[in-house]
C-alpha cells in the first residue's frame, strides 16, 4: 500500500493495513454490490429484461431451425436423421455476462455451441469437411436472419454471428465429436427425460448436469471448426470446469470480480483484453493473497487484483487450463503498453477511493473514473470509518491556526 502523505491523516491507524476492514478510511462496498434498490453497479450491469428475452427467444429461434436444417441434411447424405446438440458456453455459462458500457456499439452475445458426430462433418476429407459445415449452417442461418429482419450475419474464424439488432449478438461455433461418444451423450439425455425440453438445458450449469452428460465425451476427442485451420482440438468444458472449481473454493466473491474487471474493460473500450485474461487475472491474484486471506469486501478484493493487475500484463499470463498457452500473446507492443497503463490508473483510483479519500463524495466521483455513471452518485452508501470521520473534523486545525481559546477536555 502506497504511504499516504501525513497532511491527510489525523492518526496513524488510518495508514495501517487496508486489509482489514477497521483500519480503511473509506468503506465503497456498497457502490459495487449489496445496496438495496439495485442502484449498485452489479445491479447495473444486468441485462434489461427486453435484451435477455431478445436473446433467450432468438437462440431459441436458431437452434430450432438449424435442427430442421440439419435433420433434413443428414437424412439426405446419410439416410438417418441426426438431430444436434447445442450448448450453451462463454460468459453466459460462466454467470459472467454483463451488459455493456456502452450499447451500440458494442454488443453483447451469447456462444451456442453446436455438435454434430464426425460422420456428417468429415465428408470427403478433413478440410472439406469443416468447410461443408460451414457452408451449411452459414446458408442457413442467413435464411433465418432475413426471415426474422435481424440485423445481419458475420463470418468469424470460429463460428458464425448472428446479430440480432445494434446492441445484441448470437455467435454459434461449430463443434464435432466421434459417433459413438455422440450417441452416448444423446442417450444421456434422453435417459434423463430432457430431450423434449432441451431449450432450458444449460451444459454448463451444474456439476450434475456436467457428469450426467458431458463424461461421455473424451476431451481430446472434441474437435472445433475453423474457417482458416479447418479443424482445431478445443474443449470449452476445460475452462468451465477449471472456473467452476475456482468459484467452489473462492466463492461467488471470485465471480463478481471478473464481472468488475470486465465492466472496467468495456468503459475504457479496451476491447483486446479478453475476458478469460481477465478470468485468469483474478483467479491467479486470488492465489497471490491466499485462500484464507481474501479480503470479503468487494472493493478490497478488487484493490488485491488490481494491485497486481499491471504486473500481470506485462508478463505471462497462462492459460490456467493449458500452461503451454500464453494469453495476450497476439497483442501489438501498444496493446500492452494500453492494458498497463489503464491497469495502474485504476488501482490508483480505487487505493485512493478506499485508503486516502475522507470525503464520501470524492470517493464516489474515483469509482466513476473507472467505471462511468453506472456507479451510484450515492455518497450516503460510502461508509467512512471512524479515523477518516476524526481526520475530517481534525482538518481545519491542521490546515489553519487554531484560535488562542483552548479547547478543554474531560479527564
């Protein structure tokens, strides 16, 4: 912790360890979390009830008519109908989706992934193949878009987007797996008598729902479409389960951080971090503190992360399920220089919000540097502690002479 300047403290204990709940000059949880009457900025960054409908009517709309598509398909080429799996990934899965700073232009989306067993998909060969299953669901999607008025279609490396109006986007990637394992999976659900409700099914929701259906996958057997590389091996359940572990031994504190972080993210349209650096970052600054030494204040573990945030960024940052991967290794030199520079200017707002601000209003104005009007104009939430509440009234003796009167006291 940075030592504050002695003109701004009334008694040492001001200056001690911020760790500790006691000795903060400045309490700003409640701009963050937990104020009643959801004026707070998680509150804020919840979807409008007419966006999630939006996007909840309009996967749904996608996967019902890529079902029709592909069941006519495959009955054409392979004499049998094939109904797909679709499963829900990314940061809806993770509970981590937040509505954007600022809509439009950015967007915010939702990954459906889709599956399909290796007989349909390998076709003639690996590389026509993925470009088949492009073509497919790209041609049928397109028909979608223009039945539905949606605003458009985009082709990624790794899916196809559909993008339902300014501010909303649907991205589907495309994913096969071997015919046996496919079967089972399929069997799997059926047995559990969710085939005919599978809209609602969320793979990602729950431990249950991941080892009812899911084990019946090998992980090295999960293979993703790419329109450049044709195939690539990619298992989204790795950087689910590893987050969801994370979330089992931290707790939902772990979540909403990241959801922090990422609405710091979109304010300062620092679009090239992406969420899983941001994930990671906080699990690895998580580890950093200790289990047992994670502050349980929001704003205080939010000042542990980004105390190391900066340092984070000009380093290697691995892939927690894959430590042969760097995240951020396809930054420019400025792209970095950007994240850690923005990474410092907001560890100083928040050290200077929590640990050298007596003025709840001062306070509330450093929160908005980092995260815009979506937090509170709310002095009244910033709980100031007793030492900043005695440096307030101490103030004017230190600034201006006192007056000859003395000032008696009782003993």
């Amino acid at each position: 912790m940075q030592a504050v300047p002695d003109a701004r403290i009334a008694e040492p204990s001001v200056a001690s360890d911020c760790n500790q709940e006691g000795t903060t000059v400045a309490n700003v949880d409640k701009l963050l979390h937990g104020a009643q009457g959801g004026v707070d900025l998680l509150a804020k960054l919840e979807l409008l009830a007419d966006e999630q409908d939006k996007l909840q009517n309009a996967k749904r709309k996608i996967r019902d008519h890529l079902r029709a598509v592909i069941g006519s398909e495959t009955k054409r080429q392979l004499g049998r109908q094939i109904t797909p799996r679709f499963f829900t990934q990314g940061s809806e899965a993770y509970k981590l989706l937040n509505r954007r700073a600022w809509m439009p232009p950015q967007q915010v989306d939702v990954d459906d992934g889709l599956y399909l067993p290796m007989t349909f998909v390998k076709g003639n060969g690996p590389a026509e193949a993925a470009k088949l299953y492009f073509d497919i669901i790209d041609a049928a999607l397109k028909v979608l878009i223009k039945r539905e008025k949606w605003k458009g279609f985009e082709e990624k490396d790794t899916c196809a987007r559909v993008i339902i109006d300014d501010c909303l986007h649907v991205d589907v990637p495309l994913y096969a797996i071997p015919d046996d394992q496919f079967a089972r999976l399929t069997k799997a659900a059926m047995d559990r008598a969710i085939a005919d409700s599978e809209d609602n099914i969320d793979f990602m929701g729950s431990r249950k729902m991941r080892i009812d259906r899911w084990d019946q996958v090998d992980s090295d057997k999960v293979l993703l479409a790419h329109r450049k590389d044709n195939w690539k091996p990619s298992d989204p359940r790795k950087i689910h389960d590893w987050f969801l572990n994370a979330v089992d031994f931290y707790g939902e504190l772990l979540r909403r951080e990241c959801r922090y972080l990422k609405a710091w993210r979109d304010y300062h349209k620092l679009e090239h971090i992406s969420s899983i650096i941001l994930m990671a970052c906080a699990f690895y600054a998580f580890e950093d503190v200790g289990h047992l030494s994670v502050p349980r204040r929001d704003d205080l573990a939010l000042l542990e992360v980004t105390s190391r945030l900066a340092d984070m960024f000009a380093g290697e940052i691995l892939n927690p399920t894959d430590t042969a991967e760097v995240l951020g290794s396809s930054w420019t030199r400025e792209q970095r220089q950007l994240a850690i520079k923005a990474a410092n200017a907001m560890h100083e707002q928040l050290d200077d919000a929590i640990n050298h601000c007596y003025l709840p209003e001062v306070a509330v104005d450093h929160l908005k540097a980092i995260f815009g009007e979506r937090i509170p104009n709310r002095p009244d939430l910033v709980k100031a502690h007793a030492a900043a509440a005695a440096a307030v009234v101490a103030a004017p003796a230190i600034i201006s002479p006192a007056p000859s009167v003395g000032r008696s006291t009782s003993g």
